[in-house]
C-alpha cells in the first residue's frame, strides 16, 4: 500500500492560516501521512528563530522588512486583528478550551516528524539564511524540488 502524502505551500503568516496548517499537519502526521511542508515569504514568520521583530537579513532593505514582518509572536489575525491584540486573545481562548495553541500544534508537527522545507527564492529575496531558521529546516529548496516530493499526493495553498 502506497503511504499518503499532504504537501502544505505556507505562504500566509496570519496566526488564523498558520493554526490550519499545522493543524492539518500534525493530524496528517498523526495517522500516518508524510507530511511536507514549504515555507515561503510571509510563511517563514512561523520558522523564524527569532520570534520576535529583529533585524535579520543581509542588506538594510532586507533588514527592515524582516523587521517588519516580526516572527510568530506577531503573526497577525487575517481579520479582525484589533492591533495585534487578537491572537492574544484567540490562544487565550484556545487555553480555556483546551484546544493546542499554535505554538502546541508547530511543537507536536516537530515531534511527529513533518517535514520542514524553506524556499530558496524566497531566501534569497528576503536575506534570510538557513541559520536564521529553526534547526528543523530539513532542506533549503526550489519549486522544482518540492514538486518531486510532494509528487503523488495532495497539495495545499495557505
């Protein structure tokens, strides 16, 4: 029997999109499927070592706009974000309800054995460097290598 296989381009960086697909991804994990995941642009936000806003990056215009971006303690509520108070609030919710947070969902995809991957492009773009993610990046890789993984299963866009 040929094992199941979800591939998860993560382009968002909102908190919302974020808990889908880690969501989708550590439940995939937890059946069986491998699991791949491709982070890139505002997706990295999610795989930053730094959490917070920092100047990382090669060149100042780089340095800025990672600035900006923050990490995943500033991922941002696609609507509804209330000045960044929103998913505060929402993991506060997720807690009272007994429901994993985001940071629970990225620890339990870790453990599971999702596969991490960062988009070279994007890298490059942004003057990011490998060391500027966590260390479970498994590969820094283009479209072309992640198609050959993601090759005969199901593939999402978030």
């Amino acid at each position: 029997m040929e094992k199941k296989k979800l591939s998860i381009i993560v382009f968002s960086g909102d908190f919302d999109k974020l808990v889908a697909v880690f969501t989708l991804a550590s439940g995939a994990a937890s059946v069986g499927y491998e699991v791949n995941l491709f982070f890139t642009f505002w997706g990295f936000n999610a795989i930053k070592i730094k959490k917070g806003h920092s100047f990382v990056g090669k060149g100042l215009l780089a340095r800025f706009f990672n600035f900006f971006m923050g990490g995943l303690n500033n991922v941002p509520l696609s609507r509804l974000n209330f000045f960044g108070l929103s998913p505060k609030l929402m993991t506060g919710l997720m807690k009272k309800r007994n429901v994993a947070t985001l940071e629970q969902l990225i620890e339990y995809s870790k453990q599971l054995g999702v596969n991490f991957y960062a988009c070279e492009m994007s890298m490059v773009i942004l003057g990011i460097k490998k060391e500027d993610l966590i260390p479970e990046i498994k590969e820094v890789l283009g479209v072309a290598k992640f198609l050959e993984y993601s090759k005969d299963g199901e593939t999402l866009f978030i």
